[in-house]
C-alpha cells in the first residue's frame, strides 16, 4: 500500500523533445486513476517515468513517501501491464505469474501457491499449463494482469491494456480490470487514449495534451466542469457542440450567429464572470442531451427564448435516443488535438450534435427547433480557451 | 482443399510430380553414393552399372578408417567444426544482442562492414592468413582453423541473430527489468529464449561451412594428424590409384553429423516459438 506523488516532473529527451512538462499528480492509497490524452500527449512517457522505464529529467517522484527518482523498477516494487501484454512465449501461463517471485529467490511451494491463488482470481486454472500463443487475446491480458498482481507490488501500472482487444471482449475487461484493482486495492495509474474508459473506470481522470496535464477530477466533475476547451471538447461522446458566439453589451444574451439565446439568473449566477464579457467574443458549449427537441413539446416552446433553431442533416436513431446531426450559422470550435483520430475532424462549419428523445419528429432537411438547457451551457475565454466561471 | 480428388489424380498431381523430381535429384547422388561405397573396387568400375551392390562389402569402410587414418580427420573436424560454431555463437549472440537491441552509434556502418567482409573472397587472403599463422607458429593446430573459420562466419551469424533480436519485442526487455530481472538474466531468461530460431540457423550455416570447407584447411593444416575430413579424403590414395571406394565410404560417414543436425533442427518446432508474445 503506497501513494504516488509526482511533483514538476520534466521529461526531455535527448533530441530536446519536450515530452512532459512540469506534470505534477498525487494517486492516493487504493486509488484508480486514469491517465487520458490524445495520442502523444505524453502519458506513457508519464507512466514509464513512474515505472523507471525512462528516466525523470527533473521534478521529483515519490512512491510511498519516498523519492525514487534513481531507483530501479525492481527497488520501486511496481508493476506494469504492457499494451501488447508481453507474456514470455517460451514459459507456461504458470512460469509467466511466477518468473517475478522465482527471481525474488521465493521458495517453489510459496509460488506455486501464489500462482494458483493469482489464477483463481483471474479464472486462469484450468490453462495454467498451457503457452501464451494457445491462449485467446483476452485470456492473455488475464495473464499479463495475473504477473502484475502476484507479485502484490505498491503500485499497480497499466499501459492501454485493453487496446488490443475486440470491442466487446474491452467493455468485458473493463469492469474486470476495476473488479480486480478493487480487490488489490493499490494505487493505479492507467494510460488510455480512449475517454469513455477514463470515465468508467477511473476513480478520478487527469487529461493531458501536449505534455501538460490540462485538468485533474472525477469522471463527472469532468464532464460538468471542465477547465478548459480542451478538456471540454475532450470529455464526452459525442463530444460537446462548440460555437463562436459573442455576448451582448448588457451579457444577459448571447448571440448565436443569426439567433440568440437569452441567458437566465440561474445561469448568470452560475457564470458570474460573464460580467465581463458584455460585448465580447466568447466561445459556447453545449452538450449533446443540453439540446433536447422543443417540437411539440408545450413547456420547452414556453421558454421560446433559449430556443435554438437548426436545420436537421442527419439522423441516427439508437432506439433509446436520437442523434440529431443539425447546422446552425455560427462558426464551429475545434478544439487543437482534442478529435480522436477516427473522428472526422473536418467539421463543416456550423454543424452541431443533438441527443433528443425518439418521440420528437426529426426529418433530414427539416428545420428543428431545440429548447437549450441553459444550465448545462459552457463559456470559454476565445483568446485563453479556459472556462469562464467567476 | 475443399475438392477431393478422385482416383488416379489423388496420386498423379502437379505438387506431387514436382516433389518427386525434387527428391530424385537429390536423393539420387545420395542413393549412389551409400551403395558404392560397399562395392569391391572391382565392381565398381562395371559397366552397365550396378545398381545394388552385389558383393555387399564393408571393406572400403574399414580401409577408410584402417589404412588411412579416416578417424583421426574426423575428429580434428568435430573438435575443430565444434569449437569454430561455439565461438561464433557466443559472439555472434553478444553482438547481435548490441547491434539490434541497444543504443550504439554507428551500427549501420557497422553493419554494412559485415556485410562487406562476409562476400570476401577466401582465395584472397589465405596467402597473408597463412604467413600471420606462420608468424604466430599456429600452423598445424586447431587453432589455425578454429580462429579464421570463427572470423569468416561471424558476419554472416550475427546478421542472422541480430535480425531475430531486432524483432523482440522492446517490452520483453521492460517486462523482465520489472519482475526484477538484472541484465544477463534478462538475456539469458528472456531473449535467448526467443532468439532461439536464431540461433539454430547461424549454428547450422556455420556448423556446415565449417565441416566442408577445404581450402584454408589444406594450406594451414600440412601434416597428416592435423588434417580435417574434406583434405583428408582428398589425400587418399596414390599417384597410381585413386581408391574410390573408400572415398565414397569416407565421405558418406562424413555426411552422417550433418544429417543428425538437421534432424535435431527438424525436432525444434521453431517456427511459432515467438507467436503468442504479444498481441491478441
């Protein structure tokens, strides 16, 4: 049982790549975070700093208290599941788990007990003689998970460990990995480029882009409050609908291209920072389900003037819901590096997502009219992109 | 193959007519080799022919090992064959394991170096070789085929093996320093292991080069207790006779290590050994 403390750690290789820039992050005892980030952001590298993999250019690192600096992986009693598992071919399911207590000098009945123990967590018994390469993609992640555990190391470290995996072996795995880390209940630190494993595994998430940690949270404080637009845009799926926007002179409506949306106290209390945009740009957020569709619906067309109006270019239906795919004549916001790479990030200008009830009548072509949820509304800076809150 | 033949074209196939020329091709040499070599010398020069020796006789076999020393050439080239292999492997592993897994400057030239001096032309350099060895008064040893045959394969062997560890992947290495794995153990546990195939190759292309290989072995080894398999027989007999028999008998009993290798080598299952380390 150990925390890990990461204080202005520097990562900068010897090409002079700045991987890492002043990162500081505490995981405490029996914690699950997650690390996120677009590829190449410098999360592994981050991750292989606390393993000893890479060395720390500067800044310190504490495993249980103590700095670790200049310690080897072995003296820091970590252990890291690779992406690609990298299970010894030439062993057995069982000489695998144990090939890190066989080098501890452990006695063979204590491992052999500690294998067997290690695979009944993991559901492995039954092909504990058998070879890696006989093993299907999701029994070797087990395996890779199982050497980590065995060893009952201070910190727990997951490099993607679920990237090489089918879609739906993934989600499997993904209660499982927290099932497991539950039990172990050691300090984890899990590197995925994929936000939605981030948000339903971690006990808290900490975003990083460009070798700088954006924002550090829960999943769902996250998801309410980003920091900033990166971690906005970032965060949810299908990602948060950005628009260039400016506020009135009195900041009480804001203008939407052609259409204005006016602002209630709630939301004004909610953003007393606002103030100070009177007749300024700003950039404007809204989540999918903040845009639910007012068609017919008597009470959303009563608050008429947080409606917005948009012309309908597609819809997905996905039986619970509605994805609305609609345009509106405002200039839409990307954020730099936030699209996954099979995201289509050519974005048509003014485009816009909505997640509505399968009730509503949606039809491609058609005009649509949305009843904004004013409470769920983003502002943020255009020129420093953070969130405007006080 | 989903289809079944049927009949005649079950046996009768192209695949099956290519491997039977194949085989005849190589088998043949060999077939008239091991049934010469218990021919009496009288018989051998028959004509037509005989296509199944007819006295049966071992006696060019106990010639070979009675009259002219045919076990003292077959040991010098085991101890010889042996030792050149061993070292090439030793050093071919420790350099490969450099060149395709750590950081080092100028691996490339280094590699294309290799390259150059492994299509050296022998005949080149057995002159200068053989006054280096004269020099060191080395002649007439095994040393004085152990050392250049080591050099001549060592290039070859570590591109080999360094290909193979170029292909491990970084992970493994990462993987063993975690479970608190030093160094050597780490080569010894983990990338040996799977540099396996390797090794095996480099082995045999060494092992075979240096078990047939006659030039250096006829310049630097004069003397009768020193010589290897290959000038051996080619030393047999007189100006005035040429025993044939014996040379065949010689000759297929230096085919036998080969043979064994390549059945050990055939045992390994090697292709397959690295699947299953990474990836689902």
């Amino acid at each position: 049982m150990a925390t890990v403390d990461l204080q202005q750690v520097n990562k900068v290789y010897p090409n002079g790549f700045h991987a890492v820039k002043d990162f500081s992050l505490n995981i405490s005892e029996g914690e699950f975070m997650v690390l996120v980030g677009p590829s190449g952001c410098g999360k592994t590298t981050a991750l292989r700093m606390v393993a000893g993999l890479e060395d720390i250019t500067s800044g310190t690192l504490r495993i249980a208290g103590k700095v670790v600096n200049d310690e080897t992986p072995k003296e820091r009693d970590i252990a890291m599941v690779f992406q690609n598992y990298a299970l010894y071919p030439h062993m057995t399911v069982a000489e695998n788990i144990g090939f890190a207590l066989k080098l501890r000098k452990l006695p063979k009945p204590q491992i052999a007990s500690k294998v067997k123990e290690t695979a009944e967590i993991l559901g492995l018994t039954e092909w504990l003689d058998r070879k890696p390469g006989q093993l299907s993609g999701g029994q070797r992640q087990r395996v890779a998970m199982g050497r980590a555990i065995v060893r009952e190391p201070s910190v727990f470290l997951m490099d993607e460990p679920l990237s090489n995996l089918d879609a739906k072996l993934r989600v499997q795995m993904r209660a499982e990995v927290q099932r497991i880390q539950r039990r172990i209940n050691v300090a984890t630190l899990y590197v995925t480029h994929d936000q939605i494993e981030a948000m339903t595994m971690g006990d808290r998430v900490a975003v990083m882009r460009s070798g700088v940690l954006q924002q550090v949270n829960h999943p769902q404080a996250l998801y309410d409050h980003p920091d900033n637009l990166f971690v906005a845009a970032f965060i949810g799926s299908p990602a948060m609908n950005l628009y260039e926007a400016s506020m009135t002179d009195d900041a009480g409506t804001v203008r939407l291209g052609s259409q204005e949306i006016a602002l209630p106290v709630v939301c004004k209390d909610a953003h007393p920072g606002l103030a100070r945009y009177g007749g300024k740009k700003i950039i404007l957020g809204l989540r999918p389900e903040h845009l639910p569709a007012a068609n017919g619906n008597a009470a959303a067309a009563e608050s008429a003037e947080s409606a917005l109006v948009g012309n309908v270019d597609l819809v997905e239906a996905l039986g619970s819901e509605l994805m609305v795919h609609f345009t509106i004549d405002a200039r839409t916001v990307v954020a730099e590096g936030a699209t996954s790479d099979d995201d289509d990030t050519t974005a048509r200008s003014g485009e816009g997502v909505a997640r509505v009830d399968p009730s509503a009548k949606a039809k491609v072509g058609e005009r649509i009219t949305f009843a904004v949820n004013t409470a769920g509304m983003q502002f943020f800076d255009p020129e420093t992109e953070l969130a405007i809150w006080d | 193959m989903g289809r079944t033949r049927k009949g005649w074209r079950r046996v009768i196939n192209g695949v099956n007519i290519s491997a039977f020329f194949v085989t005849l091709f190589i088998a043949l040499p060999l077939y008239w080799l091991i049934i010469s070599s218990f021919k009496t010398p009288v018989a051998m020069g028959d004509s037509p022919p005989q296509y199944w020796p007819s006295p049966f006789s071992g006696a060019n076999y106990s010639q070979a090992f009675v009259q002219y020393d045919f076990g003292i050439y077959f040991r010098n080239s085991l101890i010889v064959t042996l030792c050149a292999t061993a070292l090439v492997l030793v050093f071919g592993t420790v350099a490969g394991y450099a060149l395709g897994r750590l950081p080092m400057r100028g691996k490339f030239t280094l590699m294309v170096t290799l390259l150059i001096i492994s299509v050296f032309p022998e005949i080149a350099l057995i002159a200068p070789l053989y006054l280096l060895e004269r020099n060191f008064g080395i002649l007439n040893s095994y040393e004085a085929l152990i050392i250049p045959y080591t050099a001549f394969n060592l290039p070859f062997a570590i591109w080999i093996l360094r290909n193979y560890m170029l292909g491990i992947p970084k992970e493994m290495e990462e993987t063993g320093r975690i479970d608190g794995a030093g160094p050597l153990r780490t080569v010894w546990s983990i990338i040996l292991p799977m540099a396996l195939p390797g090794l095996f190759t480099a082995g045999i292309f060494c092992f075979t080069a240096c078990w047939t290989e006659f030039l250096m072995a006829l310049t630097f080894e004069s003397v009768n207790n020193w010589r290897t398999i290959p000038v051996g027989i080619a030393e047999f007999g007189t100006p005035l006779e040429v025993p044939y028999g014996t040379i065949f008998a010689a000759s297929v009993v230096a085919v036998v290590p080969i043979g064994i290798l390549v059945f050990i080598f055939r045992k390994f299952v090697i292709s397959g050994l690295t699947s299953g380390a990474v990836k689902g």
